[in-house]
C-alpha cells in the first residue's frame, strides 16, 4: 500500500508487492491529482522489516529521497483497544514524514543505511551463528534422545557418531533399531553443519580486515568479538560516545514523572548482536585486562557486590569499553591501562 500526500490531501493505493511499473505509475499519478509539476521533490519513509533496505533503494533509483525508521519508534495511540490498518498505518507516517521534513527530527528514528558492500559483509557472521545455533539444537536433540534410553550424557564426545554402535541402554543392550537410524540421520546433519561451518569460519579468516586484527590483538578480545564489532558496528562514521553508546542500545532509560523515579534498565534499542557480543567479551576483559581503566571502575563501584549487581554492573562497562574499543579502532588510542596480547 503507498500513501501520498501534499500537506493539505491525502492519496491511498494498493500495489502488488515489487511491481516496480504500478509504483512508478502511482508516484506519476499522485503528482498529476495535487496539480503538482513533473520535477516535484518526493520524499518516502518505510518502516525497516524483512525487506531489508532493497525497498528504500529502490526508491532511490527512482529519484525519491527515501527514509528507513525504525517500527518501535513509531508513535501510536496509548488506547488499549485502537484502531490499525494499513491505510491508517499509511496515514499515520506520512504525518510523520511530513514534520521530519519539516525539521521535527525527532518525529522519526531514521536508521543509518548501510552500503550494499557493507550489508553484505555482514552475511558471513550471521550464517555463522544461524549454524551455530542449528549444531546445538542437533546435539541437544541426540542428548534428548540418547536420555529416552537411559543414557545420561553432559557432553557428547567429538566423534560421537562414529561411536553410536557401541552406546548402550540403561540394561547394556544395543540401542533400538528405529532409535539408532534416527540418531544416524541425525548425525548426518549434524557432520553438515559442521562442515559448512568450518567453510564459513575459513571465509571469515581469508576476509578478515585490518581492523578486526587490530582489535584481536587486544588481550581478552577473540575474534568472534573482533569481527562482530568490525563488520556490524564499526562501519558507522560515530561522531561521539553518546552516538555509539546509543547505537548499542546499551544507555540508560530513566523514569522520573512527579513522585516517581526510578530507572527502567537499559533501552535494548540498538544492535542486539553488539550488545551480545559486549557483554560477553567484557566478562574476559575484566578477566584478563586486571588493570584497564574499565576494570578499575567495574571492580570500584560493584566488583566486590552480590551477583546481581556484578551482573548489572557489567553492562555499564560494556558500555565504557564498547566506546574504548571504538576509539581504538577509529582514531588508534589504546584503551587506558590495556595490554596487547603477545602473538
């Protein structure tokens, strides 16, 4: 459905989706109906979804200065029970693009598009932990079963398919037949799964840039932290820490309306595979930089606490050395009291 407005009418039609011909038309028609020229400027916001950014550049080709926004940001009635369609969702962001355009900036949360080579450097990490996440549900699935038979397993071993004739039952007799073809069929997967992992790894190793090195070199930084960082964050031309601190989704979100006040945790509004990654790789930093700036001040204000407020704590310094390392990769400062590992 597209939407079009002159700032005083209003225009809804429907299109079948990627009809590129019905979507020029309807622009072309559109223009014709508010009398305006040929040459008008025409602006386009969408929401960010499936679709990726394939919608907004298209738009682009066309001469239309698209938007992408992001949907959570999107004002809506606070009615429990309120009305929406996708005419009204139509209508509701072309007033919003209107007081963008107009210098209302915060009516909308305009995404940062990347390029087309950058977005598509991203694929390698993310197939990477889509069969990840399949090799552990696999393995997960065989421990299911191998328990349905009285086999209690914590860690499969390496080549557990290879041992499968010789697991036995609860009462030491062979696994069952049906059992046993299920758990071959399975094995098969799973050997796929690592094969074409083992293929991606080595892709992201032959395609590693200057900056995921730089960071690795880093004690405490692997390169799964590494080259997450490079390819899903650092892309981004950051001017300051509050940027990046937002970017990440890792600032505060504080309530304070008459009597109330309190803190609502942080905004998780960002990137969540950066968040992910921070808070993992800031578990080793504490760990391994003893006498980084970042460690000082975990240790200083919730180091020596209960666990809940080590675990609260170690966002805030995923915070500090997220904006470290971003500083370390753009402008080469060190973050303070760091070491360099000694490969």
């Amino acid at each position: 459905m597209l939407g079009f407005s002159d700032g005083s009418r209003d225009r809804v039609v429907t299109v079948k989706a990627w009809d590129q011909m019905a979507v020029g038309t309807a622009i072309a028609a559109a223009a014709r109906k508010f009398g305006l020229p040929r040459d008008v400027r025409v602006l386009a916001v969408q929401e960010a979804g499936r679709d990726a950014f394939s919608v907004h550049r298209y738009f682009e080709s066309l001469g239309v200065e698209s938007v992408v926004v992001d949907p959570a940001s999107i004002e809506v009635p606070r009615r429990a029970r309120r009305a929406k369609t996708d005419r009204l969702d139509a209508g509701r962001l072309l007033r919003l693009l209107m007081r963008w355009a107009g210098g209302e900036k915060q009516a909308l949360t305009v995404l940062h598009v990347p390029s087309p080579e950058v977005e598509d450097r991203r694929r390698l990490l993310r197939e990477r932990d889509t069969l990840v996440a399949a090799r552990t549900r696999e393995t997960n699935r065989a421990k299911s079963l191998l328990a349905t038979v009285g086999l209690k397993v914590s860690k499969l071993p390496a080549k557990w398919p290879e041992l499968l004739p010789a697991f036995r039952t609860w009462d030491n007799a062979p696994l069952p037949r049906n059992l046993l073809r299920e758990l071959e069929r399975l094995a098969a997967r799973w050997r796929l799964l690592n094969e074409q992992l083992a293929a991606v790894n080595a892709e992201l190793k032959a395609t590693r840039s200057s900056v995921a090195q730089r960071l690795e070199g880093l004690k405490g930084i692997g390169p799964v932290a590494a080259e997450t960082l490079d390819r899903e964050f650092l892309w981004r031309d950051f001017h300051n820490r509050r940027e990046v601190g937002g970017a990440s989704g890792m600032t505060g979100t504080p309530f304070n309306s008459g009597d109330s006040q309190r803190d609502q945790g942080i905004s998780k509004a960002g990137n969540a595979r950066i968040r992910h990654v921070m808070i993992e790789a800031t578990w080793l930093w504490v760990r391994y930089q003893p006498d980084s700036e970042v460690t000082l001040w975990w240790r200083k204000y919730c180091g020596g606490g209960p666990g809940h407020l080590r675990r609260k704590g170690i966002v805030g310094a995923a915070r500090r050395l997220l904006i470290a390392l971003w500083r370390y990769a753009a402008f080469g400062e060190l973050p303070a009291g760091a070491r360099l590992s000694a490969a």
